[in-house]
C-alpha cells in the first residue's frame, strides 16, 4: 500500500491523560459518573467539558456527562470541537481520518456533516492537527460510555473567529440528535484563590451567554466564545453544572487550573 492517509485516528494520550487498558477505564468511567449528583435536568443541545488528566478534571468532566445518560438513545452525532495545543492552524481543521479510536473502541466520523462543511473557508482537512490533539480525544471515552451509538463530528479549532465558529456550528445545528462539545479548561497556572475569583467571572460571562472570553480565562476560548454566539441566537439557556480547579481534586493549590462544565438547553429550570 502507497503512503496513503490513516484510516483510523489512534488514541494519542491513553495512558497519558487516562487509562489505556479499556478495563480499567471502563471501571474509572464507571465510578466518576456514578459519584455525580443527578438532578433532572432539560435535555441539553450542548455542553461545556473541561479536557485536562482524568485525576485533575475527571469529576467535573463527568458531572456534565452523567446529564446525557438520560438521552443515551437518542443522540446519534455528536459535533465536538477543542482547541489545538500541539499543532497550530488556521481555521477549524477535519480529519482526513474516518474513525478515532480510544481504548474503548471506534467512534466513525461523520462523513455526511463533513460533507455539509466543506464549502466553508473556515474548515480545513489536517490530520497533522489531530493526530496529537488531546483536547478532543479525552472528552471520546466519556461520550462512548453515556451514549448508545454515534457518530462523530471532530472539529480541531486554530486561529479563527467566533463568527466562524458559530457558522459551522449553525450548517450542522440539526434537531434533538445533534450534541455539541465543546471541550475547554478555564485559568491556568493561577493560585488556588486567584484561579477560584477569575474562573468564578468567567462562569458568570458563559452564563450570560456573553461571547467575549479571551484564552487567559479559557483556553478554548474560540469555540466557546462560538458556542456562546449560537447559544444567544437560537434563545438557549445556560446552566453551570459544577466550577473547580485541580487544587480541588489532585491537591497542590499554588498553581491550579480551572474546570467549568455547562449545559446549554432550549428550556430553563428543572424538567417535570
């Protein structure tokens, strides 16, 4: 066979960021989600994940994604979108690849949404941007566990607008199959009280669907700033699911990163 392009995109960070033995993760899984509290909730038409090691944002992670158990048979695709931290680019950036793997197993790309994209300047085709992008491929095993079947929508996202953002996301806004992920950490590297007060003014601006964060308070700013665009114009409301920082779950409070998770979801309150 010629040099031709990977059909499947390998897990970059198992072992890494979380567990590479599909047992051991599928047990880890298991027990964060299980340690979320569950109130009931409106369907979400998206959410907001944090993507660091499953030890520092795994709880927070979960607590959004425990939301969608209730769903699992009813998403089909799932739109994702994370910021590049390895490999810049300009614009959002598709894989050539047709399916990511995780321990877990295969999830297929969306090759109909791709489809539906590719006439926008904005998106791009790099497999070079994803093959060591962790941002996306740690929110996979989550979305394996509470969902059924889906497929796959992976949007690696570079220099760009939020205007560009929210205008890929409105070609593939679809009905109640569609989910959109936005995967983004919030401070970095502040001190435990410092990163509580600024992450604390972030949630506030997300909440209001205000879509002017910078990548000091969130280093997907992009895609949320995107999301938040979208969110205002089809009169979605935004709930904060839980805030902490990784001096809350893995200890050392002198230099912590922020982890918000959100829901975004076409009715306010609690479902009856």
């Amino acid at each position: 066979m010629t040099q031709s392009t990977p059909r499947i995109r390998p897990a970059a960070v198992a072992n890494m960021f979380y567990p590479g033995s599909s047992t051991v993760l599928a047990s880890d899984l298991r027990r964060l989600l299980a340690h979320t509290a569950h109130p009931p909730a409106p369907r979400p038409k998206a959410i907001i994940a944090p993507h660091a090691g499953y030890v520092y944002s795994g709880p927070i992670a979960a607590s959004v994604y425990a939301l969608l158990e209730d769903w699992r048979d009813r998403v089909q695709r799932v739109l994702l979108l994370g910021p590049t931290h390895r490999v810049a680019v300009n614009g959002l950036a598709v894989p050539a690849a047709t399916s990511f793997a995780t321990p877990l197993g295969e999830i297929p790309v969306d090759q109909e949404a791709l489809a539906a994209i590719a006439h926008l300047p904005q998106v791009v085709v790099s497999d070079a941007a994803h093959a060591p992008e962790h941002s996306l491929e740690v929110q996979l095993p989550f979305l394996q566990t509470v969902l059924t079947t889906f497929t796959l929508v992976p949007l690696a996202v570079g220099r760009t607008s939020a205007a560009a953002v929210a205008e890929v996301l409105e070609c593939l806004w679809g009905g109640d199959e569609t989910l959109i992920v936005i995967s983004s950490d919030l401070s970095h590297y502040l001190p435990y009280a410092a990163a509580r007060e600024i992450d604390g003014d972030t949630a506030r601006h997300i909440l209001a669907l205000d879509p002017h964060l910078d990548h000091q308070q969130a280093c997907g700013a992009t895609p949320v700033n995107g999301l938040l665009l979208a969110a205002r114009r089809h009169g979605l409301h935004a709930k904060m699911i839980d805030l902490r920082n990784s001096g809350d779950t893995a200890g050392d409070r002198s230099r912590v990163v922020g982890y918000g998770a959100f829901t975004f979801s076409a009715e306010s309150g609690h479902a009856h």
